[in-house]
C-alpha cells in the first residue's frame, strides 16, 4: 500500500472528495506497522495492533488527502449483532475471519 494514512473500523469519509473502495481477497492483509488506527472495538483493535499498527494519537479521523488510502477492517455482514440490536456491541466478539478488509483511496 502506498500512502497509507490511517486504519479504521469501517468506511468513513469525513472530506467530500472522489473514493475508490475495494474490498481485498480473503486472507490479503496489507502491511499495517506503524500505521496509526482509530478503532475502539476491542476485539479488532486487538486484531490491527497485532498486525503492527499502533493507536492513533487522537480519536478524531480527519480524512484522507488525494492520494492517499486508508485500510478498513469492519465486520462482514452477517457476521455483527447490528442487525439485532441496532449497533455493534463492544462486547461482540470477532476473529479476523469475520472482518473484511477494505481499502478507501481518494482520487479527487
């Protein structure tokens, strides 16, 4: 990945601009050291963290550049309690097999 800015727990896109989101194949995960991440969910913060990224300093995401990309690991549908109960329990417990893993890229 080049320009990697950012690891987060779903698509979030807080700039108006033009994105390109792709989904990566099962079991392609990206270099992720010292990449800082904004994810709260414990399970999947544990995830990224074991992967190499490192918390960011701020909970804020400010969004992306052009040219630059941002890793999501948000939980496949089907797989969270959101349908449920409406969000995502921070006690939901996740494997990296129940995340996807998808690459925001902002082009304009």
């Amino acid at each position: 990945m080049k320009n990697l800015k950012a690891i987060l727990s779903t698509t979030v896109l807080p700039l108006d601009g033009v994105y390109c989101v792709e989904t990566l194949p099962h079991g392609e995960i990206p270099n992720l050291s010292g990449v800082p991440h904004y994810i709260g969910h414990p399970d999947t913060k544990e995830i990224v963290e074991g992967l190499g990224a490192v918390p960011a300093p701020t909970k804020l995401f400010t969004g992306l550049d052009v040219g630059e990309q941002a890793i999501c690991f948000p939980i496949q549908q089907g797989k969270s309690n959101r349908a449920v109960d409406g969000f995502t329990s921070p006690h939901q417990n996740v494997s990296l097999g129940d995340l996807q893993i998808r690459v925001i890229t902002r082009l304009e």
